[in-house]
C-alpha cells in the first residue's frame, strides 16, 4: 500500500485518474504537497475511487495554507491547524550580558510540525550554541555556550524518516566584539 505521495512545486496540474490506481488505501496515505502554488486537480483525479481521499493527510507549507483552503478547492477540506509545515526565527539576535559571560543567551525558532512528523535540530558545535527541541515538538532554543559561529541543521520528516519536508541550517553567531556589543546573532539559510 502506497504511504507517501510527494507532489513537487513544479507540478502545476494534477490529471484524470492520477491516482485511480490506489485502492482504498486513503487512509493510510499521506499527500506532501511541496509548492506554495497548489496545483489544479482534474475533478476525478482520484478517479472512481471516492473513499481513497476520505482519510488522507494532507501536508502543505504554510505559507500556503489560504491557498490550499479556499473555498472549492479540492484539497481544502484536509487543510487545518495541524496539516502545515514551515520555520520562522522569533527573535534572531539577543544581547549578551556586558560581564564577559556569553554563555545561557537564547534565541527561539519556531517551527510548524504536522501530525505525524518529527522536528531535529543538530548544532555542528555545541561548545558554541546547543539546540534543543522543545517539549512542545515545535520550538528550537539555541543557547550560547561561547564564542564563535557554529550551524545548527533543523528538520521536519515524517515520523517514519521515510521523507524530510524541510532542511536548513541556521547560522548562529556568538561574538564577543566589546564588553557593550556581544550578541547570538541565528541567521536562516534555506537548502530545501
């Protein structure tokens, strides 16, 4: 039984009977759309079989999300709060005390997960800043250890691994330029 269907934000249709093949199979079925654009269905683009999309998850990007949910779009009865995925940084640069400490400063990242998904955050060096998710699965605390620069690799995949939705790799700075001016500085740089 098929799992996974990953549509890329090339595709800008979806044609008859597409996915007319699948039996039954809907809810046990996870559809990745990938493009903020959400392409157009042909109306029997799950063909005769009208209980394959009955219970299958939907994954948008965010940014996506009122595209994806208008009103007559054949998806938008599967979009809701738990259904998006994307990344936001809350507050990329803190201070840092002036008495030479640079260790205990946090910035926040805040993700959207779907169900079924998982967030990681790996720092490359943690004797600069560690990453660490949080209780709630969505939100990445970076905290400075010293100075530095380090990256930090955040992902979103499916619970099973069998698919990363997102991939980036947060630069994070910790500089100790005067006593006045230290700060943890998180930049974004997307790579998926």
């Amino acid at each position: 039984t098929l799992k996974t269907i990953v549509i890329p934000s090339s595709v800008t249709s979806v044609g008859n009977s597409a996915f007319s093949g699948l039996k039954n199979s809907g809810s046990n079925t996870t559809l990745i759309m990938l493009g903020e654009t959400p392409p157009t269905f042909a109306n029997n683009a799950f063909g005769k079989n009208k209980d394959f999309a009955s219970g299958m998850t939907v994954i948008i990007p965010t940014a996506a999300k009122s595209a994806y949910s208008a009103n007559g779009y054949i998806l938008s009865s599967f979009v809701n709060a738990n259904s998006t995925y994307g990344l936001t940084v809350s507050n990329p640069t803190i201070k840092v005390s002036s008495d030479g400490e640079t260790t205990g400063n946090t910035a926040t990242l805040i993700a959207d997960v779907p169900t079924g998904c998982t967030l990681t955050a790996v720092s490359a060096d943690p004797n600069i800043a560690t990453a660490a998710v949080g209780e709630d699965g969505g939100t990445i605390t970076i905290t400075s250890v010293g100075v530095g620069e380090t990256t930090v690799t955040i992902k979103i995949a499916l619970n099973d691994a069998s698919y990363t939705l997102l991939e980036k790799t947060a630069t994070v700075t910790v500089i100790a330029a005067d006593k006045e001016k230290k700060t943890l500085t998180v930049t974004d740089r997307g790579v998926g």
